[in-house]
C-alpha cells in the first residue's frame, strides 16, 4: 500500500503518517519524490485498514499496488531506478553500459588478455566468474577466491568495474569485497537467504531471471532484495529453456519492454547465455540494446576454443569489437548511447 501526501505536506504530516504504520506493527518507506512524498507501508497482510490514514492531514489518496510484487512495481515508484556506479557511469537512464568478458577467470594472463581487449572495444565493466555454478560437478568449478584476486589486479590494471557471481550466502562477503555489481546466477534466483543477503548489502545487484522462471517470480525474487533495503537491483534476461534446442535457451527479447513497463528497475540482456551460440550473439545483443535495455553482458575471451567453460557462445575479441559498434549506432538511433567513463550524463 502507497500513501501519497500532498504536495505542500510538511514535515509533520508525513511524520504522523510515519508513526501511525509503525504504531500499526508495519514498516514505513518514506519516498521523497520530485512533486511531492509518498510513503510505503511494507508487509500489508491486508488487515490494514487504510480508512485511518486516509483521513490524515496532509494525504492526498491511497493506492493499492494490485501486483503480488510491491516495492519492485512501477506502481509503488513511477520514475525508473537509476543505479550509479563508482565510474560515475549509471545504469538506467540514457547510458547503455557494456558488461564483457570470459565466463570463467582461468588464469592472470587470460584475465588481464580479456579485460584488455574489452576495455579497447568500449566495455566498461568486466565480468567473469570466479564462483561457477556448474551443471556437472566435475566440470570447472572456477578459481574460487584466487579468481577474485585476479579480478581485482584487472581492475587496478584497467580502471574497468567488476561483475562477478556469488553462489552462496558463505561466499558473498567475499564477493562483495572484490565486486562493483555482485551477480546473483540463475539457479540461484530462487535462493531465497541469499537473496535476503544481498538486500542487506548496498552494493549493485544483478539478479538473473531462473531457467524457467517466470516474469513475475524472477519480479518477486528482486523483491526479496529490496524489502530487506537494498534498492540498487538490475534484473537480466538470460534465456529460459524451451522444447527447442536449437539455441541454448530461448533468448526472451519481449522481456526487455515487459520488465519496463511493471517495474522501475533497470534490466540488462544476457545474450550469451540466451543462445548459446557466438554467431548469434551480436544479432542479439543489436535486439536487446534497440528493445530498450539498460545494459549488456557478454561472455568475451580471448581464446574461445580454449575456454575452460561456454567457449562456444564467447566472442572472439574481435567479432566483439565490431558488435560494439553495432550497438553503439543501434543506442544512438534511439536516443542513447553506450556509457564511457567520464561521458555521464
Ligand atoms: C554466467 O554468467 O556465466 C552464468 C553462469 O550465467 P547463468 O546464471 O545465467 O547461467
Ligand atoms: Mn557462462
């Protein structure tokens, strides 16, 4: 449930509106808006009875967020979340930022290679695995916290941010402390401690949608995060399975303007995972950035055929080069850009 005060509210009234949730047993989120304030009450279980607060100085209407997911609706807050970033680049608004890189870190020379190649193209925000979560256990499991470190020395070495996945709540501070945007994978959408973790942390969350997932449970996973306080969520569309094994998964591209249009949150196109296939990712990188997405993240390496995990779907650095420029036009025609350090807006 919202409250909305009016705009010439003062600071009293909407303190009033404060204390009567808490008085109530609920929580309050005041929301300071451009107009006027309005005041989440999180964890209505549907006996509040609004007829109370509707009467209240200073509150213009109540409204009922209809959808099973609240804070992450575009109901509960209409502008779209804008998520700085430490290169002062920012994830939803004009920019379109550029995550790139190999699956996996598998040593100091492929690592430093890749971020070096991507960096050259115009990515901004390294990405690799140091935590893999494997379908097979006797599959690369990645380098664990030596991975992190060779995160790290990219980073000093490139000045590009860092993405990388945390698989368990026991590995996440350690993720966290090497991580400008802590990855949350796809089978774990749906780890719900690890998901309330992540909503204690301040850090930048990118939260991929689950296999199988539906829009609305991979909307109410991201609401995990945010009723525990941390509003800095990125949602990514990765593909989900299909009877079709053409592709890898079946690159949900609608899911790009479906995630606009019911939540605030920024989402970011995986299409790496999302085919499977290098030959398609540029196609479908182009598709996501015109569908209006907010970010790409791309698997990267510089030796492809040698990769220790998804070789086949990494671009070779120079097919990424040219799809950068592909999607750079693509932004510009829609009246975006891709973000470049010192170019924010
Ligand atoms: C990855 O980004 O390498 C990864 C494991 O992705 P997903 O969780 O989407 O399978
Ligand atoms: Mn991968």
């Amino acid at each position: 449930m919202l409250i909305v005060m009016k705009q010439d509210a003062t600071a009293d009234e909407i303190a009033a509106v404060v204390t009567i949730i808490n008085t109530m047993g609920y929580e309050a989120r005041p929301m300071p808006g451009r107009q006027r304030t309005t005041v989440g009450l999180v964890g209505n279980d549907g006996r509040v009875d609004a007829s109370t607060i509707e009467g209240m100085a200073g509150v213009a209407e109540i409204i009922h967020v209809s959808k099973p997911y609240k804070q992450v609706s575009r109901e509960w807050k209409a502008e779209s979340t804008r998520i700085a970033l430490p290169d002062g680049t920012t994830i939803g608004d004009r920019e379109v930022v550029v995550m790139a890189g190999p699956c996996s870190v598998e040593s100091e020379e492929q690592i430093l290679a890749a971020a070096r190649a991507v960096k050259a193209a115009g990515a901004t925000v390294l990405r690799g695995g140091a935590f893999k979560p494997r379908s097979s256990p006797y599959a690369f499991q990645g380098l664990a916290r030596r991975g992190l470190e060779l995160l790290d020395l990219a980073r000093e070495e490139t000045g590009l941010l860092i993405v990388t996945e945390a698989m368990d709540t026991e590995g996440l501070e350690a993720v966290a402390e090497v991580a400008d945007i802590i990855q949350i994978g796809a089978r774990s959408m749906q780890n719900y401690p690890l998901l309330k973790a992540c909503g204690k942390l301040r850090k930048p969350i990118l939260l991929k949608r689950g296999l199988a997932a539906t829009i609305t449970e991979l909307l109410l996973s991201a609401e995990y995060i945010l009723a525990e306080g941390n509003t800095n969520v990125m949602l990514c569309e990765r593909g989900i399975r299909s009877f079709d094994t053409t592709t890898r998964n079946l690159f949900d591209v609608a899911a790009i303007p479906v995630v606009h249009s019911l939540s605030h949150l920024p989402i970011i196109a995986d299409p790496s995972h999302g085919t499977g296939h290098r030959d398609m990712v540029p196609p479908m990188a182009r598709a996501a950035v015109a569908a209006g997405a907010d970010g790409l993240l791309v698997e990267v390496h510089p030796n492809p055929e040698r990769a220790m995990s998804d070789g086949a779907q990494s671009l070779f650095p120079d097919q990424f080069e040219r799809m950068m420029r592909e999607v750079g036009a693509i932004a510009d025609v829609i009246g975006r850009s891709l973000a470049t350090v010192g170019s924010a807006v």
